[in-house]
C-alpha cells in the first residue's frame, strides 16, 4: 500500500528549489514552444544541431558548462555536468533524453506548437522536447539551490528514433560509472513512469524470384511475391510462441508489372522481445524462414538489420525512490511495462540502475495527435529534482 501523497511533505532544505520550479511553467512552455517549432527529424542535422543550441543557451545562462559531440550525418549530442556537493558516494546520476523526432522536415511548419485546454500539441511535444525541457529546468534547478551530492550529468542523444546507430557508443562511454539513470521520455497518459521495456529488431530482406509472362509462360517463371507472402505468414506465425515475442511485417514491395512473374520482392520485419528472450535464437528462426525455398527456385536473404535493447526491470528502490519524491509533490504513481523500445536500454543492459517515461505526461506519440500535458510540467519537474537529491 501506497502512502497518500498528501501525507507527505518535501525536506524543508529543498523548498526553495521546490518553489523555483513552480515559477517557471511559463518559461519552460515558452521553450518547449522554441523547441518544438523547430525540426529536428532523424537525420536532419540542422534542425538537431539548432534544437541543441536553445538547449544549450538556457544551461549556459545558468552557468552550467555545455559540451557538444558531433556526431556526422546525425547532428551532434549535448552533455553537461552539475557538480555534487558531497563526498564521492561511487558514481554519478545520470539524466537522459534524445533531440530527434520521427517527422520529416517541414512538419513544424505545417503545424506549429499551439497550446489549447491545458495541452500542447506540435511535432515531438511529448516524444520527447518536453521532457529535454524539463531536464534543462531541473539542472538550473540544482546549479541555482544545490542539495546534489552526487554529480548529476545530463546528455541529450540525436538518433534514438532509429535505434541509436550513432550515439550507443556514446552513451556507454558517458553512463560508464553512473549509479542511475533518469530517462525522460514521455509519462504514460496513465501517469505513470516505465519500469520495463521492450527491445526491437527491424529486419529487411528480399526474395529472388524468376521473371517470365504471366500470360505466354508463367510455369517458367517462380514468383517472389508468392514467396514473400509464404514468408509473411512464417513471420507472423512466431507471434505467441513465447511471452513477449510480436513480430510483424509492417513494409513490402515487389514485382514489375501485373503481367510478369515476379523476380523481386522485399520486406521489412519488426520484432519485439524483452530481457527475458533469448534474442540470438529469435534471430535465428526470422533468418530461417527468410532463407527457407518458400517456392521452387525462389532464395530469400537478410540485407539489414538494425536493433534496440530491451529496459530489464527496473530495481525496486530506484522506483520507490521516486514514488517517495513524487507524493512529497502531490501525485501519485506506478511503474508499468511497454512494448517501445528507447534508450534506456542501452543503460540499463550494462547493469545500471534505470527508470524511464519521467517526462511530463503525454500520448499518442509519432501522430498528428500527439499532445502534452502542461498542467504535470512542475511536478514532474519538481518530483525528479528530489529524486536526485534523496539518491545523492
């Protein structure tokens, strides 16, 4: 059982950060507006590196130093350190968060931050400039009040939308040592945080078929479309065999024209699974049903694969810890499993600490109807300021 959140009161020595924070919801809107109006697609290098630089401004107006990493093709990572005012506890606390959306270039354009009935809406309001906003606020926070005695580093990745190609080895180096990790993507519409997720793979490959008329000859030529969609089904028949596991065909392509047997056919798997899955063996069977004759003369192959590392469970004091400083902010929470996949795992595989979703609560991710609740801004913010206090 829960304690009430209104039985409890935060430590007298973190008021006046506490009320800091509570002054800044219009400045944290009028940032993530900023943000939020500016595009920042995976791969779009300018629009990243322009989100980094308002970012950036805001930290170093507060006197908190500023790193930049390029990283080419991609734009470039921030990172910045607040010092902690103890002595050494055995690490650093860490604060995540990734500057690229899903939208192609233009999208900001087409339809900015507009703010209506408590909610903001935009491309990547919520997925993730709120919660890149909200850790900007909460280290001013600590720079201005103090009350950190670990190093509380912040580091804000630019590729995680497409499974972090770029910025894995990045975040390995600058998690390296750290005691948690604090990721701030979305709270569920439900409002609560993230204490699992899910890994995802995404698989392409392509069948080899034989041409001929479909109408003069058709018995000399072998479909790949026909193995394709032998394959797809093969592909879906995994989903279920074990607890976790989804996989789904979610892109073809194939053939020339209605009158020809097809020579070609492509496809793109994703597959879903969690720590407890034994990755290497899933792979195994999607390569075999991929390589399997499906049709006679028919060959299929992989041609890429790219993939995310699932969120092992959160351990049970990080989490409480947090549901501590949350009630002595008003609100109440639990932590729940999800089936995205996002940087946390990356962190969490090397055995830290680590709980996620602690952004401001949002939904409908990667939609036009993505959104952002305004009104848990501050708590939030205020919630995960004491979280890094009471872990130091």
């Amino acid at each position: 059982m829960h304690t009430s959140p209104a039985l409890l009161a935060p430590p007298d020595h973190t008021r006046p950060m506490l009320d800091w924070l509570a002054s800044q919801q219009d400045a944290m809107a009028d940032l993530l507006r900023e943000v939020v109006n500016t595009d920042s697609g995976s791969g779009h290098a300018e629009g990243v590196v322009r989100v980094a630089a308002l970012l950036r401004a805001r930290l170093e107006s507060a006197g908190i130093p500023v790193e930049t990493r390029p990283e080419p093709g991609w734009g470039e990572c921030l990172f910045a350190r607040i010092p902690g005012q103890g002595p050494a506890t055995g690490g650093h606390l860490q604060l995540m968060g990734h500057m690229d959306t899903v939208f192609p270039l233009g999208t900001a354009a087409e339809r900015p931050w507009r703010a209506e009935g408590g909610k903001a809406y935009g491309p990547g309001v919520a997925d993730m400039k709120s919660g890149l906003v909200m850790n900007v606020f909460v280290a001013e926070a600590l720079a201005r009040f103090g009350g950190n005695a670990s190093p509380v580093h912040l580091f804000f990745t630019c590729d995680e939308e497409v499974g972090s190609p770029a910025c894995r080895t990045a975040i390995r180096e600058i998690s390296q040592g750290a005691r948690a990790v604090l990721n701030a993507e979305p709270g569920r519409i439900s409002g609560n945080v993230v204490t699992e997720r899910k890994g995802s793979y995404r698989i392409d490959f392509e069948v080899q078929g034989v041409a001929a008329h479909a109408g003069i000859n058709p018995a000399q030529g072998a479909s790949a479309i026909e193995a394709l969609a032998h394959k797809v089904l093969a592909l879906h028949a995994l989903n279920g065999t074990e607890p976790g596991v989804t996989v789904n065909v979610g892109f073809i392509q194939g053939g020339m024209a209605s009158n020809v047997v097809a020579p070609l056919a492509k496809a793109h798997v994703d597959l879903r699974y969690t720590a407890q899955n034994d990755l290497q063996a899933l792979l195994d069977r999607i390569h075999a049903i991929v390589a399997e004759e499906s049709v006679p003369r028919t060959s299929g192959r992989v041609t890429a694969q790219t993939g995310t590392l699932p969120m092992a469970p959160t351990p049970p004091d990080l989490l409480a810890a947090y549901q501590h400083s949350a009630a002595q902010v008003g609100f109440a929470v639990e932590g729940e499993f999800t089936g995205g996949a996002a940087d946390s795992g990356i962190t969490s595989s090397m055995g830290i600490p680590t709980l996620c979703a602690l952004g401001p609560v949002g939904g409908y991710a990667h939609s036009e109807r993505e959104f952002c609740d305004l009104s848990t801004f501050v708590p939030r913010a205020q919630a995960l300021a004491l979280t890094l206090v009471a872990l130091g």
